[in-house]
C-alpha cells in the first residue's frame, strides 16, 4: 500500500479539536460583537442535554442567559458542530 494513500485515510480518522469555552467565546464575539460569559455557556449546553463536568467552583445561583445571548451560543455551538 503506497505511503500517501495511508496518510489519506490516516486525515479520514483525525479526531475533532475538542472546543472549548474560550473558542466559543471568541467565535461569538467576533461574530455578534458581544461578550458571553462561561456560566452562560454551561447554562446553555445543560439546557441542550449536552454533557457536562461538574466544575469545583460551581456556584448554587445558575445564571441565565438572554434569549439574545443564548441564540449566539447555540450558534457557535452549531458552527463548531457540538449541536445539529
């Protein structure tokens, strides 16, 4: 089998650069012109069903996001295909 057709099926199986809040940070704000704040995110990905880690810091009080806000995150979260 010739070394590129290897490397070519080797790109095929690549795993996907995990996102992170910072990068979806980023995306909104240079999109939408706004920043949003990582409780928001989390807020937004729990409400999405979306798996989740339990932070130590974790506050009792959630935040919740604005409708305007919230539709920016699933935005992202859908630009970097977390959500369909």
């Amino acid at each position: 089998m010739p070394l590129d057709h290897i490397a070519k099926r080797a790109e095929t199986y690549k795993l996907k650069e995990r996102v992170v809040y910072k990068m979806i940070k980023e995306y909104i704000e240079a999109k939408y012109g706004f920043k949003v704040h990582t409780a928001y995110i989390s807020e937004v990905r729990r409400s999405l069903g979306l798996p989740m880690y339990d932070a130590p810091n974790a506050v009792e009080e959630l935040k919740h996001p604005t409708a305007e806000k919230a539709e920016a995150i699933k935005d992202a979260l859908r630009h970097f295909e977390n959500i369909s």
